[in-house]
C-alpha cells in the first residue's frame, strides 16, 4: 500500500533496473545508479566537473572526499514526505473533532450542574418538550418517559461557573488561541529551518510535543478538568501546527526542484519547460499527499469511531467522556510511530550555516520574515497577490471547521457517537474528492488553479447555508458531504500553486509566512465566532459573519497570475546568488551532508 511504485507513477518500478539516463544534466552516477541516502548508508554518486554548476558541485565533492549525494529526490524521502501526512490524519481529526468535542462536553456539564435543563425539539431554539428539569445528580439528565427521540436536553444558563464564559466560546476561544500563538511562533522560529542542518530534528521534536500532549488526557477523567484538557490540546495543537508548517511543508518545494525532470530542463537552459514541468510535479505531488492524508483519517477514524461508540455516555451519565479521551491517545500513539518513521526517512536538507552569535539566531526569525516580506512587495507581487486572497478565504473556512463540531453540538446537542457516521460520510467524500482532482490534475496540465477558483467560488455559499438552512438532522450530512467536496482539498491545491512561486532557499522561509498569515490571522474568525456566540447565545450569526471574510478574496485570488509569478522567482534567485555569492540551491537540493 505505501510502496514507492504506488506512491508516485514516476518512481522505477524495480530497483534492479539501471536508469536509461544520468540524474540531471553534467551530472554522471559513478558507483550505482541508486542513492538511497539512508543516513549514512548512502551509496556514493560524483559529480563531475562539466556540469552547469561543476565548479561549485567540485568544491562540494572535494569537502566530501569526491563524493556527494545524488540529485534525485530519492524514492524513500519521497514516501516518507507523504507518509508523515497520512499519519497525522487521525491527529488532525482530533484536533477539529474530537478534542473540541471533549472540552466543550465537560465545560457544558459544569454549566449543567446545579441548574436548570430543557428539553427541546431537534434544535436548541426549537419548540419545548418537557417542563424544566433542576439538576441536582447526573440521573436528572435522564430523557423523561414523555419525551420523545426527536427532543435534546439543553442548559437553560450556558454560562460556565468560575469562568462566567460560555460554554460554546469556551472551545471557539482555545481555537483562537491555538491559531494566534502559532502564528506567533512562526515569525519567531519558523525561517530557522532555511538554515543549519537541524530541520529533520525539529520536526520530531514537534511530533513527540503533540503525541505527548494529546496523550495525557486520558487520565483526566472528572469535567473540572475541562480547563486542563484545554490548556493541553492548546500546546499540542500549536506544536503541530508549527511541525506543520514551518518544516514538513517547506519539503515540497525542495523535492519539487530536486526531482530529475525538473533538474533536467534547468541544467539544459529551458525556462519554459522548466516552469511547466515544475508546476505540474507541485500540483501532483500536493494532490497526492492530501491523498494519503485523508486514507490516513479513514484508516484511524475506524477505531477513534469505534472507541467513541462503543464508550459513549448513558444518559443518565453524561458526564463520562472516556471514548473521547482514548480516541485523542489513540491517535496521538498512531501519530507518534508512522510520523517518527516518516521523519526518519526525510532528508535534512541543510541549508547555508547560522550568523555568528545568539543575538543574531534569536532575531533571525523576525529578520527573515520582513526580508521576505520586503522582498515580496517589491520583487514578487504576484505571489503577495495570491497570499492575501488564499489568507482572507482561509480565515474563513478555518473558522468555519474549527466552529462546525461546536455549531452542531450547540444546535442539535449531539455526542460523539452521533457524529460518527456523518464524519464518515465526509471522511470518504474528501477522500474520493482528493483522488478524483488527483486524477484531474494529471489528465489537464495546469488545471490547479482554475479548480482551485472553482472551489472558492463555491465555498461562499456555506455560511449562508448554515445560517439559514440546517433545520434537520439529515442537514448535517449534507453539510459534511459538501465540506468534503469543496473545503478539504483547497489547502493541498493552494499549496500546489505556493510552491511555483517560491525562490530556491526560500522555502522554510515562505511556507513560514504562509503559515503566519494563515494562522497569525485565522484566530479572528473563532474569536469573532466565540464573542457573537457570548453576547447573542447564537453560533448561527457567528458562522454568518465569515461571509464578510470570505467575499473579499475573490478579487484577489483571480489576479494571479502564475507565468508572471515564475518570471518574478526567477528574477529573485538570480539576483540572490549575484548578492549572496553562493548558488543557495546547491545547499537545500543536497538533502543530507556528511563530515569527513
């Protein structure tokens, strides 16, 4: 199943068979046609002194004892690129999901206990069932013999004692605070990994933070822990998205300027084909990992359902989340393994040596980021174009995920068990969704952004949806199905088209960025949605409110221009080399250095 052959048409189909031709252009393999790169047990590939970069590649070799490693991306770096996203599915799941779900179930008991409930007819705003009942044990949550299947329980005062906050915002404001300290984190650290050889460490560093943090609280078993759960998920959900962003992500540009077609074209001067063939790997190889992404979720959505059903609460014990705790361990214990053993398998990737001194390490970030924002202002609009549109339509769709758990638990007070099968149904449908564009993608050349303006066009018509619609049970289902169409695979065609404009040396730097406005602004829309939640007591209007958030990146989003947008990295990596006086590709295209 994650063998290289069906990971990636291009791949050999047998490691027996020498390659027809050399691995780019001036560039001969000496020993064996294979460089596996397996930390250390590399085979040795020389480079020779002809090439378009022979001179740098013979210093290089000679440092190296005449050897280096091979320019092709190799096939493990390029399974395990992708295996690190399906590992991740179950955690991502959890994160939107289930670990939502967990704090607001407890903060919804604490606002429960002591008070007043009532039963109400599908909706929270839908027609009484019952008179109010005052609870005082967990047995007065129990359905009265009178009320039908149709009728959900509800807290008349929603506000969580101690805290006086809702106990909707309460996750709504994790959300936003998970979004903004990421953001932060970014323009701090994230660029750190454009530099030195310590990406790959970094990243498992953030996979044993998150794996940790979603682990722990299974043992928090009492609602007065609501706050701790909270403050875990918050650094774990941070972390990862900091692994994320800054260090996984930042791999696809490498491995798409790495790849010998790509290498081929641009030792042979061939701009045009160059640029066509480099637009059309990012697109597939962004495309296919979203792929395994989402087998990822399905394959651990089997068991954090199961657990979430077979565990789920009685009525008269509310209070018991046990499946919810064990389906975040459960995904933070797959999380840990299959990512650890994809970062295993990635190169480093080093890139030119860190300034002398703390100060200047500690300021790099922050430096990196206004050179680079700086740098696109003046050299590179089209890509701040295509930033500002794909940041604004993001605010709003990621609100609207991190909201839609709290949106149907507020409305319909739906468990964990009675959102399996609607999760499902939207598992699958990304899924299919993903490998359908897969297929589009591969069939029509240069097809990504047109799907991409596509979707977002679409996409505008959800929030008026769920402010005017979602009246039945059967609502959500649709909902989900069109989340799954139409939501899921934007991050992986947003990041295909990315990828086109980033300059070689640039890409921990930019992904950073990316990562910054995404992230550093994404945290308005759940802290909008959690304010309007607060004052009014309706998610309805705060889910509405995106519409404001979304509209406006249209314009922008169809002014990109990708062909202007090549010229203008270009132009950029030239005139960084004639600054900087290193050809700054040569350090991120060989992926592991060795001493000696």
């Amino acid at each position: 199943f994650l063998s290289p052959d069906l990971i990636h048409p291009y791949i050999r189909k047998s490691a027996k068979e020498p390659p027809t031709t050399p691995c780019c252009e001036g560039h001969a393999l000496a020993t064996s046609w294979l460089c596996p790169r397996l930390h250390g047990r590399a085979t040795k590939v020389f480079y020779s002194e002809e090439g378009p970069k022979g001179g740098m590649a013979k210093e290089v070799a000679a440092k190296r004892r005449k050897s280096c490693t091979c320019c092709l991306p190799e096939d493990e770096e390029l399974a395990s690129w992708y295996l690190y996203d399906f590992g991740i599915g179950p955690i991502a799941l959890a994160i939107i999901v289930f670990a939502p779900l967990l704090v607001v179930t407890q903060a919804k008991h604490e606002a429960s206990k002591g008070g007043v409930i009532e039963w109400r007819h599908i909706t929270s705003d839908g027609d009484l069932c019952a008179p109010q009942v005052t609870v005082a044990t967990d047995a007065d949550f129990a359905r009265p013999a009178n009320v039908s299947g149709d009728c959900e329980w509800f807290p008349l005062d929603t506000k969580v004692p101690g805290i006086d906050v809702d106990y909707t915002a309460v996750g709504a404001y994790v959300s936003a605070l998970v979004l903004f300290f990421s953001g932060a984190l970014l323009v701090v650290l994230g660029p750190v990994g454009d530099f030195g050889s310590h990406r790959r460490a970094t990243l498992a560093t953030c996979v044993v933070v998150w794996a940790s943090c979603f682990a722990i609280p299974v043992a928090f078993t009492g609602t007065s822990f609501y706050l701790a759960n909270a403050a875990l998920i918050f650094v774990g959900a941070t972390a990862w998205n900091f692994g994320n962003r800054a260090l996984r992500n930042a791999y696809l540009p490498l491995l798409v300027r790495s790849d010998p077609r790509v290498a081929h074209f641009a030792a042979g001067g061939d701009k045009v084909e160059q640029r066509r063939v480099s637009e059309q790997l990012a697109s597939e190889f962004s495309i296919t990992t979203s792929a395994y992404f989402f087998v990822g979720q399905i394959l651990g959505f089997v068991v954090q359902g199961l657990l979430v059903t077979m565990l789920a609460p009685s009525e008269t014990r509310p209070s018991d989340t046990l499946g919810l705790r064990l389906s975040l361990a459960f995904a933070a214990a797959f999380g840990a393994i299959v990512c650890l053993r994809s970062v295993w398998g990635l190169g480093k990737r080093p890139g030119p040596p860190f300034s002398a001194g703390w100060g200047a390490r500690a300021t790099l970030g922050c430096r990196r980021v206004w050179k680079v924002l700086s740098l696109m202002r003046r050299d590179m609009r089209q890509m701040c174009v295509f930033l500002a549109g794909r940041t604004l339509h993001w605010i709003a769709v990621q609100s609207i995920l991190t909201s839609a758990t709290l949106y149907i638990e507020r409305e319909f007070s739906l468990t964990a068990d009675e959102l399996v099968l609607p999760l499902v149904v939207m598992l699958v449908t990304s899924m299919v969704s993903a490998f359908a564009l897969g297929a589009l993608v591969k069939r029509h050349e240069n097809s990504n952004q047109r799907i991409t303006l596509a979707v977002c066009v679409v996409t505008n018509f959800i929030p008026l949806y769920m402010f005017l619609g979602m009246r039945q049970k059967w609502e959500i289902y649709f909902l989900f199905v069109v989340a799954g169409i139409l939501v899921s695979p934007f991050p992986a065609l947003s990041r295909g088209i990315l990828a086109q404009m980033i300059p070689a040396g640039y890409s921990s730097t930019v992904m950073s960025l990316e990562g910054i406005l995404e992230l550093g602004t994404a945290w308005v829309g759940p802290l909008v949605i959690g304010l309007i939640v607060d004052l009014s007591g309706s998610i309805r209007w705060g889910c509405f409110s995106m519409t404001f958030v979304m509209l406006p990146a249209l314009p922008f989003l169809f002014r990109t221009d990708l062909a202007l947008a090549s010229e203008q990295k270009v132009a950029v990596e030239e005139s960084t080399q004639a600054e900087e006086g290193q050809d700054l590709e040569m350090f991120q295209l060989v992926p592991e250095s060795e001493e000696g």
